[in-house]
C-alpha cells in the first residue's frame, strides 16, 4: 500500500497540526482509490503506529503521530535536498509581465491560520495581497519543475464553519525584497500565474503597474 501517499494527503487537509474528520469514502476520493482500500490503508497506518485515529459519527478523526511526521518530513527532506543541489548550481529566475488578480488575496492571507505559519515558516508576516505575476513561455516550463517539489508546505485549517485549505511556498526575490511565491494545492489560478507574497506592498514599494516586466529569482 502507498502509505506516504496516504500521510501527504493527511498532511494537506490538516492533519499534522489537528485532526481531521472525514469517512472512509472521502478519503477514498482524495487517494483515487475504492472506500474499501481507503480504508486498509487506514488500519495499515493505524496498527504500524503512523497515525492516531478515533471513531466518531459520521466517520473518525485522523491525527499523524510523531512517526507519521518525521516519516514525511525525511521524504522531504529527500525532495529538498535533490531539488537545493540543482538550485545551488543553476540560480532559477522566472520572467513575467504584472496582472491583477481577483481581489481575493486580502481575505485569504489575512486568516491567522496562514498568517501563522507564514511567520514561522517564511520568517515575515506578509502584506494583505498578492502581486500576480503572468510567466513568459519558458518560465512557465520552469515553474512546472519546481511546482513538483512542495518547498514549504502550509497546512490547511478549520476557522469556525469554514476549511481553508493547504498551500506550499518557495521563497523568491524580487530587486532584492524577500518574498514568497504561494501554490494552493487546489486551485483555479492557471499555471502561468505566479501569486507572490512579501511583508511589503510590492506593486508600492518597486512602483510597479499592469504590463510591467518583472524578474523572479527563486532564493533556495
């Protein structure tokens, strides 16, 4: 069974800092599988103590364990390392023109969930909003690449009624201010569009307008 498959999918509806509620045949839907093998795969991480699980109506709570984490986090590791190695020998910068985006960049960044972990993980606190950045044809290749290893993973969180969901992060540089380029694990952005966050306003701070080129480099 895929169980590493299984703790990432558990790690990005929320699972490494609370537990998560959901049946067998939601999770199913997540891992593409059967309500029957969701389920094994379940137990398996149950009885080899990667998780801790609790039956509840309507279906149980599932918390990874301290083995769980550390589990994932070396596959990680692993990920981080291969992908620093290539960084550290060929710099990455990412070319595109500014666009506006659809205004929702405000409320997400601003819930304390993500505003968080953005201070743990990024080291800031970011500006409420994003600079969206259109890439040119082969940035966008570029961007493909890195978008198979989740840098710095956020995690997902309930706030009262609501699910926001998980996201990761690579950390980037623009004219030498620290920012983050932030990927929803599900989304409705296209691939060509980079969200970016800072603890500034950029679009202020390097007076940039609609049309603007603009150099990403990414700052492993």
């Amino acid at each position: 069974m895929h169980l590493i498959p299984a703790l990432k999918e558990l790690g990005l509806l929320g699972g490494l800092n609370q537990p998560v509620k959901l049946s067998s045949a939601e999770f199913a839907e997540y891992m593409a599988t059967s309500s029957k093998t969701s389920a094994r795969i379940l137990k398996s991480l149950e009885d080899e103590g990667y998780i801790e699980r609790r039956i509840v109506p309507g279906g149980q709570e599932v918390l990874l364990s301290e083995t769980g984490r550390q589990l994932l986090k070396k596959e990680y590791e692993d990920y981080r390392h291969i992908f620093t190695d290539i960084v550290e020998k060929n710099p990455i910068q990412l070319r595109g023109h500014i666009v506006s985006g659809l205004g929702e960049g405000h409320y997400y960044i601003g819930q304390e969930g993500y505003q968080r972990q953005f201070g743990d993980k990024l080291g800031f606190a970011p500006y409420l909003g994003t600079l969206n950045v259109h890439l040119d044809e082969l940035s966008l290749k570029i961007r493909e690449k890195l978008a198979e290893s989740a840098v710095i993973p956020i995690s997902g969180f309930t706030s009262g009624e609501r699910t926001f969901g998980a996201c990761h992060c690579f950390p980037v540089k623009i004219e030498g201010i620290k920012a983050a380029v932030i990927v929803p694990d599900r989304t409705h952005y296209p691939d060509e569009l980079l969200e970016i966050i800072s603890p500034v306003k950029l679009r202020e701070e390097l007076e940039l307008k609609d049309g603007d080129e603009v150099e990403v480099t990414v700052d492993y």
